[in-house]
C-alpha cells in the first residue's frame, strides 16, 4: 500500500492470490477479511470513506489520540 496507494479488499485478494499467499479464492476471501480486520483493528491500515483500504500515517494517528 505504500508504493501504491490505496486497494480495494477485491485487489488485495487478487494479489494475495498471484502471490501465492492462499491456493484458492475462498480461502483467500477468508484470510483477506480475517487480516484487514486485524490490521485495521492495530492501527496500521484504516479503512477509507469509499471501502477501500490505505496505510495510516502518523498524522492520522495523532488525531486519534
């Protein structure tokens, strides 16, 4: 997401799978939404208006404090 901006769940689950993360596409949209959970959940990325998914910068942190 650094080098490119901001994906979609749907792009993120199309690269997980070309870089062989997960062998199919089920288990891929399971281990995709499990993560981004996770991840939103630590702070690490945020979810944006739109739906899709962008790193969190430490401007955005800060406001949350």
């Amino acid at each position: 997401m650094n080098a490119v901006g901001a994906l979609s769940r749907d792009d993120l689950r199309r690269l997980s799978l070309q870089e062989g993360y997960f062998t199919d596409a089920g288990s891929a949209d399971r281990g995709v939404h499990a993560t981004l959970l996770n991840v939103v959940k630590a702070g690490l990325i945020r979810q944006l208006p739109n739906g899709n998914f962008a790193p969190a910068t430490m401007l955005d942190l800060r406001r949350a404090m």
